[in-house]
C-alpha cells in the first residue's frame, strides 16, 4: 500500500501540468476561437480572443514531472493551445506565443510554419513575459517551446524509403508508404507515391512489377 502523501510539494499537478516533453511530427497550427467557457476557467476568459491549437502526430511523452506516469495519447496525438490574440489583430510581444513559442524558432533561424509536417521536439519553459505584476514582479510563464528538431538529410529520408519498398510491388510499396510513420508526412515522398514517379525519385526501377535496385536484375 502506498504511502500518505502529507506534504504539498508532492501534490500532484494534474497529467497535462506533469507533461514535460513530447516528440513527434508538427501536424498542424490554426486558429480557433476561444475554447475555455464559463464553468471551465470563469468568466474573465469568456472573450474573443483567439487561440492557435497544435497537433502532433505519432507522439511520444519524452519527459513526466514528478514522478507522474506518462497518460496514452488519443490517436498517439499531442494537442495543446496558447492565447494569440484577439481577431484582427497581431499577438501581443509580451504573451508567451511571441515570447517562448515563436521565439524557440527564431534562435534556430526558422519559423514555426517551417517545421509542418516534419520531426520535433517539444519542452516545458519557464519564460520572462517581460513586464511586472501590480507588486512589480517579474511575470513568468510556463509552457512549450521547440526544444530542437529531427530535421533528416534528405539521402537518410531516400535510403530509408528504399528499405519501405524495395521486393514490393508498386501497389503495395506506395501504400506502405503512406501508412510508414516516419514517411507517410513527407510530403515529396507521398507526392511521388500518388504520382507514379516514387521510382524515379528513390532511383529504382521496375522489374516483374516489382520495385528493385538499378542494376539489380
């Protein structure tokens, strides 16, 4: 039997709060309208400021805190929001969008836009919002931040489709293609796989129906 827990630093911070890392591929960015209602958060977040919902895909929890165990992921998705602003108008440089999200991008001299559909790696962030409270303290915020990515070289992303559809025919290699984790959201890949031209693209060809190496036969 476990032990009462009879001190406030071992409180639990609830699943979402304890997450502390994820990876996965960058489904997805959009706008939503507000998602917190009155019997959610109160009424003070009943407005219309508007909230950008992340997806990603394939997810893995890399990081608990607190010794919390890591919850299973509907769909093996990863979805969260951050406040953006209020319809019409650019987000505020003081919120956390501006402040952590986008900023975790521009020191790796990339845009959040720039890592759809591709590996990433999500960490919790204390973040220096950049103004002070009614008792002149610093505000902090914590959330996610691009932690660092998984960009592959595309000769690695060639490679590794050859071992997906290499011996298959051309039916069946473009479906695995579509449904390989790692393959199925790079979208040049997929592209070619609906095309016809995946062979030209891996440098194999077809022989019996089949894709195999150049040469091979």
């Amino acid at each position: 039997m476990s032990p009462i827990i009879e001190s406030t630093k071992e409180a639990s911070k609830g699943v979402f709060k304890s997450i502390r890392g994820v990876r996965g591929i960058f489904l997805s960015q959009e706008l939503i309208d507000n998602p917190f209602t009155d019997s959610a958060v109160g009424s003070k977040e009943k407005d219309d400021t508007q909230f950008i919902q992340f997806t990603i895909g394939d997810a893995v929890i890399t990081d608990m805190a607190d010794g919390e165990p890591a919850p299973e992921l509907k769909e093996d998705k990863f979805v969260w929001t951050l406040r953006y602003a209020k319809p019409g108008r650019k987000p505020s440089d003081k919120g956390f969008y501006m402040r952590g999200w986008v900023a975790s991008f521009e020191e790796q001299g990339i845009t959040p836009s720039q890592k759809l559909g591709k590996p990433i790696v999500i960490a919790k962030k204390n973040v220096d919002l950049g103004f002070k409270d009614s008792e002149k303290k610093q505000v902090f915020s914590e959330n996610f931040v691009l932690a660092g990515g998984v960009e592959e070289k595309e000769e690695d992303v060639i490679a590794y489709a050859k071992t997906v559809v290499v011996g298959k025919v051309v039916s069946l290699a473009c479906r695995d293609v579509n449904m390989d984790n790692r393959l199925k959201y790079n979208l040049l890949i997929v592209a070619a796989s609906k095309d016809g031209s995946l062979g030209e693209l891996l440098g194999l060809e077809i022989v019996d129906g089949k894709y195999v190496e150049k040469g091979s036969e």
